[in-house]
C-alpha cells in the first residue's frame, strides 16, 4: 500500500471539489472538501466511523444531534465520535469553507472525487440501493 505524503494545508486550501479522498488505508481515510458559501454537508451518522475534522480556511458551524451547535474557524478541529448525528455548514456568505476529514475506519471508496454537493448526493443515493 502507498503511503501518503503532503503538504496538506496546501492542498486543503487549493481543492475545490466537494469532496476528494486523498488517502485510504486500511483504519484510516483522508478526505478534502470544500464547501461553496451558506453550503452544508447535511445531517449524517455513520454508526461505526469515528471522523476528525480540521479548518483550514474560513468558518463553520458544527452542529450535533440537531440541537448542539459549535462555531468554529481556520486552525480549529473537531472530532465527531461514532453514532452522533452531525452537519457541517459554511456560515460565510462570500468565502469558501476548505477543510479535511480522517474517518477511522474509511468511509468512501478509495479514489472517490465528488465535484458538487449534487455529485456527492447522487452517489450516496446510489450506493444505497
């Protein structure tokens, strides 16, 4: 298996695709996004996936079990234990929100690249049936 080596801030804040797997292991997956101003992920729970986040341009808020929110901005993390509800929302109205993701253990197919929200949607819907 490959390792991954890089400079991640710069790649964090270079990427402009919703969501791109940059590395996945066998525990471990790391994932850039960028999420367009006022975008959110949506509302999600992955039952057996512990996922780490890091900010690394602009600002968001965290929002858990629907009801418990965290502002939060560049060179902040946040950590979202297994089983809890989670949605990410770009609060800026004019900057892009880059980030990166480690879900233990991986969560996406290894080399997946969603441009857009919409992209990324329609293979969860997919990948559901």
């Amino acid at each position: 298996m490959a390792a991954f080596v890089g400079d991640i801030e710069r790649l964090t804040e270079r990427n402009n695709f919703f969501r791109q797997v940059l590395f996945t292991g066998k525990y471990t997956q790391l994932v850039v996004m960028s999420l367009l101003p006022g975008e959110e992920i949506g509302s999600e729970v992955h039952e057996n996936v512990d996922q780490f986040f890091r900010i690394e341009m602009g600002e968001a808020s965290f929002i858990f079990e629907d009801k418990e929110e965290h502002k939060v901005h560049a060179g902040d993390a946040v950590l979202v234990p297994a089983g809890t509800y989670h949605n990410v929302v770009n609060t800026s109205t004019k900057d892009e929100l880059k980030l990166y993701t480690i879900y233990s253990p991986p969560n996406h197919p290894d080399g997946t690249v969603h441009k857009t929200r919409a992209d990324a949607e329609a293979a969860e819907a997919e990948h559901h049936h």
